[in-house]
C-alpha cells in the first residue's frame, strides 16, 4: 500500500504536468522531476524512456510527468512512499545515502557519458549492487553527465586562480574535488543555480556543459575552464516504487526487464546526456561574451596530483561497503573504454 509520510512536501507545490503517451494506455505510471521544463532531463531523457517503455508493452504502459513535487534530495523517499513510481536521483543530493556511486563520479574516465553510463550500469550488475544501498526502490536505470567543468562569470585560464572562490558544488566527490583545488564550496540544488550565479552569491559552478542551456548558465557563468575528463562525473539513477512494478501483469514485467530497464535505459540516457553537451557547447560558442579555456598542460598534470587523494579516498570507502572497489574501479575503465 502506498503511504502518504511526505505529503506535507508536496502540499501547495506548483505542479507542471505532461502526458508522454497515448490516453489508450492501461497503466500510466507518475514521474516526479525536479529538473526546469525545459532542461534534457525533463525535454529529452523522460520523452526517450517513456518511447522505450510504449514500445516494449506494444502501448500498454505510458508515463505521465509532474514537477514540482518535491526539492531534489526528497525524490528518493517521494518513490519509497509511492507519492510517484517514477524519479531521478542525484545520488550526491542524499548525504550518508550512497558511498558505491562515488566510483563513477570520480575524475579522469576518457569517454562519452553513453560510454560511462553503460560501463556503470555493467560494473554495478558486477560489484556494487551487493551493497544494496537502493534498498527500498527499485533501480531502473544508472547514468551519468559528461565531464563537469568549471563555470564562471569572470575568466578562469589557470588552476591556481580557483583557490578561495566560492563555487557551487554538488555533493560527493564534486565537493571533494573543491575542497582539494581550495575552493569555498556553496551547497545549492541545480535548480537555484541561475539564481545563485546571478545575485553574485557565486563566483562560479562545477557543473556539466549540458546545464549552460538547461539552466541557461550562458547568461550569468560566460566562461569555461575545460579540463580534460572533467573535474568529476555526476552518478544519477531512475528509480521507481517496487509496489508499482510488482502490481504490473507479469507479461509487462518481462518486456520492461529485457527491453527497457538496466542498460538499454542507461545507454540511451547518456546518449542525450551527450546531445546536451554538444548542444551546450555550440550554444557557448556561438553567445556573446562567453568563452572556453582549455586547461594548460601543466594544469592537466597538477590535477592528476591533486585529486588523487580523493580517488584513493573513495576506493578505500567503498571497500568498506564490502565491494572490490578496486577491481570495480578498473571495469569501469575497462568497459569505458569498449564504448
């Protein structure tokens, strides 16, 4: 049975609604988002997901999305209770939650977010789903962004100009990564960004290429400090209530497991992941007053050494979770490097 114990999160939000699939549907399962309308989560990775899911239950199964349900950190209990069968988490928004997912946030993987989503949901098949810490929900798909960079109203070309601004950062091993390069770090939700950046809170943000038009950075955060590989990967889940899926017909069931849920569904949500970026970075390109700087290579080398400390330091975490992180670690290089 579905429990209400946080409605009082959702009494009065403003909600947006879209139906993605067709009114024949016989089960149309709620998405909550906490993502802008307009942001690829919400335009593009819900829209591709739902296609897959119509697709797969030969129209039987459609979604229907709604916003403003609950803040960011409040999706994975939204689930759990049942107030939506569907959400996406940022697992660095659930502090104490999560220690395996670090391992897909750290630095330095060469690769698409396609490729990085895929090698996560192999290496998580493999190793780290014993950790069980998605218990209560059941996992749907694991994706990543593509490489965050460096975000910032004034022009950032060198490494040593970060230490001591004050600088969005997320949870996880992005704000580890700040604390290394000396950053202050300002724990701000995704969708106060613009806000943050605009009123000068900010002197920047560590986000993906793909927010500059999905939370419109190229306005207030006109440069970009590129390093190869990012200064982190964001780990992010599609997640849904277990009632939900058990109550499906067992013939949906099936078809959603083999044709839709695990890696079909990450691969094809790194995809637009990608179609983000790219687009973000045309955008960039193309607006007045922005600009990208590529990291020097000397920078690229005193990274290596920085962050290796926060690499070693989430190894040694997710060992204690019981997980082969080191041999994870590598998979993930491994399967990377398929893709």
């Amino acid at each position: 049975m579905k429990t209400n114990r946080i409605t009082s999160l959702i009494i009065g939000a403003g909600l947006a609604v879209a139906s993605f699939g067709a009114s024949a549907a016989e089960y149309t399962l709620q998405i909550s988002s906490w993502a802008p309308p307009t942001h690829n989560i919400n335009a593009k990775m819900w829209p591709t997901f739902t296609k897959m899911v119509e697709e797969a239950t030969g129209g039987r199964v459609t979604t229907e999305l709604k916003l403003g349900l609950a803040p960011p950190p409040a999706q994975m209990d939204l689930v759990m209770d049942g107030a939506a069968d569907l959400s996406i988490i940022f697992h660095g928004y659930q502090a104490g939650r999560f220690t395996t997912t670090k391992l897909i946030e750290l630095p330095g993987y060469e690769g698409s977010a396609e490729a990085a989503s895929v090698a996560y949901w192999r290496t998580y098949k493999k190793y780290l789903e014993k950790a069980n810490e998605h218990r209560g929900v059941k996992v749907v798909a694991l994706h990543t962004h593509g490489a965050a960079q460096l975000m910032s109203h004034e022009k950032i070309t060198s490494l040593k100009q970060i230490a001591g601004l004050k600088l969005r950062v997320p949870g996880g091993v992005g704000g580890d990564i700040g604390k290394v390069l000396g950053a202050t770090g300002i724990s701000v939700p995704a969708p106060k960004v613009y806000e943050t950046l605009a009123s000068k809170s900010a002197d920047g943000v560590v986000m993906p290429i793909d927010s500059r038009l999905g939370f419109k950075l190229t306005e207030v955060a006109e440069n970009v400090y590129d390093m190869p590989g990012g200064l982190y990967r964001g780990s992010f889940a599609f997640i849904m209530n277990e009632d939900t899926f058990a109550n499906l017909p067992k013939d949906i069931q099936e078809a959603l497991e083999s044709k839709v849920f695990g890696e079909p569904a990450s691969r094809a949500i790194g995809k637009v992941w990608d179609m983000g970026d790219a687009a973000s970075m045309e955008a960039t390109l193309k607006a007045e007053g922005n600009s990208i700087n590529k990291a020097s290579p000397q920078d690229i080398e005193d990274f290596k050494d920085l962050s290796a400390s926060v690499v070693a330091s989430v190894l040694a975490e997710v060992s204690k979770e019981g997980v082969d992180a080191e041999a994870a670690y590598q998979m993930i290089k491994d399967e990377m490097a398929k893709n």
